[in-house]
C-alpha cells in the first residue's frame, strides 16, 4: 500500500466515524471559566470515567433530584 492509498483509507475511515457520530450523538458547546475544564477532568478520572461521561452522568442526576 502506497502513501497515497493509506491517506484515502485513512480519510474514508474519518467520513465514516464523523456520519455516525453526526447520526447517533447531539453536539453542544460548553463554556467554562478558566481552569475549570482541568478540575473536572480530574475529578472525572478519580472516578474512572471520561469528561464527557461525567458531566453527561451530572446533569442526569440534577435532573432526578431537581424537584
């Protein structure tokens, strides 16, 4: 395989992972004060789980125990 057709497999594979991602997830932006996105990462990781897990797992709890 040349360089050439390593770079189309590569690409191809990148189209395939965005479209399901487009299909399957809603994307939003999050805007946090300085040194904030650090401090939830880290307590993210303490418990084993990825950022976006965390806060996803946060919000559904606020929203159990909002009432």
């Amino acid at each position: 395989m040349d360089l050439l057709d390593a770079k189309k497999k590569l690409e191809k594979s990148y189209r395939y992972k965005n479209d399901y991602n487009k299909r399957v997830y809603d994307r939003f932006s999050l805007m946090l004060p300085a040194g904030e996105k650090d401090r939830l990462k880290q307590a993210a990781a303490e418990r084993g789980e990825s950022l976006n897990a965390y806060i996803y797992e946060a919000i559904c709890f606020f929203e159990k125990n909002i009432e």
